[in-house]
C-alpha cells in the first residue's frame, strides 16, 4: 500500500492506493478516508459492535486497500473500514463481506460492470488504456460482468440448439460450444473432449424437463453428437450443416467419376476429363 499526502484548498487529504508509485504526480485523483462500510446510522453500528464485542472479544477494524469506484474521468479511491471477527468456535477471524465490493476489492462492483460493458465494444488492452489498468485486471473484471450476465438470464430452455466444438490448443484439445439458435446466443462452453460423455454434461446440466423442449438439433455428422442427442433428446429432430454434406458429396462425385474414366476407352474418355 502507497500513501501520498496532498494539499488542497487549505487541507490535507490522504490518497492511498496499492497502484499509486511514490514520487509520480497523479492528476484527477481523489482519496475519501474511512468510508462507511454499510448504511447504518450511528446508533445502530454502536448496537451491532458491541453485540460482536460480547460474542468475540477481538473485535477489530481493518483498512481495505483503496477500492476504485466508477468516477467518470476523475480516479476516485475509498478507504474502506470493514469490521473482523474472532469466532470463538473455529477461532478464525472473519471479515465483513460488503455487497458492492467486486471480487478484487480494489474496485467496486459497479466500476467492475462498467469495464464489463465497455469490452463489449472494445478490446482488452484498449480498455485497459483508456482507464489505466492493468490487461489482467480488466480480463478479471470482464469475467466478473460475464458471470453476473449468464446469472440473470438463467438457465435457457431453447428449442432449436447448434452444436459444434472449437479448438482451444494444439494436440486436438477441444471444448463443445452448444448456441440457441432462436436468441443467437451461446449458451454452454464446457466438456474435456468432443466424446458423447462430454455433450451428456450439457444435457444434463439442461436437465431433463428443458431438454424435452428441444425440437431441432443443428450439427455436423460427428457420430458422438448424434448419439448423445438421440439418447437425451429423441424428440428432437437432427439437422446436419450444409458445408459437411456437400462434402461427403463432392467425394462421391469424385468416385464415380474415377471409376467411369477408368471403365471407359479412347474418345469417351474426353467427355469425362475436366468436367468435375
């Protein structure tokens, strides 16, 4: 943690922050100290510290690092106070969990969901420019945003899904992405292969009643799939995509004509040469 102590309009302010350097001018930036950690008044956080105070002798403050809020162009760091607890039956000191703190408590969980929107449009490292942090820290905050959003939509119940797979490394490692084709969403990334164990884990997260619902099921003609969606969705129509059907029918019309311009002799052979 740096502190850097800064005069304005005729007083002193603490500016704390474990991403200011000492000895750089930081221009914008505002420091609240010992902010209120939650919307008790006075009487009440009397009350419930000295409840915790008969309950665990060892009630303390601890000072979290300054945490970042959405402040627009100007930087704005709070210095937050939040209460710990030594519980008397495991012995373990325990810190009070505020709401509005994102995961890194550096930052506020709405600053979190501001740069979450913003990658939206962006990419990480212009994001990261545009408001002085780190590419990890707006990957981690990112992930954050993601959460929050796949949260509040709940699991799905599509009707018409698209099942394919993408390569995540060399070494033929891949993951199963399944899309509802309705809402041109995607809505599950997972599994360690493209086996037909690895698509029952997204049946099975579904869960059986949803999975019912599926009437057309979009792929390509991966037997694995196939099996898997018969078993847990008959119901279900299979769909396979134009781009593998027109191959396997390019390779037949290069067999038959293969086998024609070998049966044939002399000038008939011409009608079949250079005409694929």
């Amino acid at each position: 943690m740096n502190w850097r102590w800064e005069e304005r309009a005729g007083w002193w302010m603490c500016i704390a922050s474990p991403h200011f350097v000492r000895g750089r001018r930081y221009v914008g930036c505002l420091a609240i100290p010992r902010f209120a950690s939650c919307g008790l008044s006075g009487g009440e956080k009397n009350f419930v510290r000295s409840l915790w105070s008969a309950l665990a002798p060892n009630l303390r403050s601890q000072a979290a690092p300054g945490a970042r809020p959405l402040g627009g162009n100007t930087r704005i760091y709070l210095e937050i106070e939040s209460p710990r607890v030594r519980c008397r039956s495991c012995g373990k000191v325990k810190q009070e969990k505020l709401a509005w703190l994102s995961n890194n408590p550096f930052y506020t969980k709405r600053f979190a969901f501001f740069v979450g929107r913003r990658c939206r449009t962006s990419t990480i490292q212009d994001v990261a420019r545009e408001l002085h942090l780190d590419w990890s820290t707006v990957k981690e905050l990112d992930k954050q945003y993601m959460q929050e959003q796949l949260r509040r939509a709940g699991t799905p119940a599509p009707r018409a899904i698209g099942i394919d797979e993408i390569s995540i490394r060399k070494g033929h490692t891949h993951r199963i992405v399944v899309s509802d084709l309705q809402r041109h969403r995607p809505i599950w990334f997972c599994g360690q292969d493209r086996s037909e164990p690895s698509l029952d884990l997204f049946y099975q997260w579904l869960r059986a009643a949803k999975s019912a619902r599926v009437r057309l099921a979009v792929m390509d003609m991966w037997k694995p799939f196939r099996n898997s969606t018969r078993s847990h969705a008959p119901q279900a129509s299979i769909l396979f995509d134009k781009f593998h059907v027109m191959r396997h029918l390019g390779e037949a019309l290069d067999q038959v004509r293969k086998s024609e311009y070998a049966r044939l002799r002399g000038k008939d052979r011409s009608v079949i040469k250079g005409q694929k």
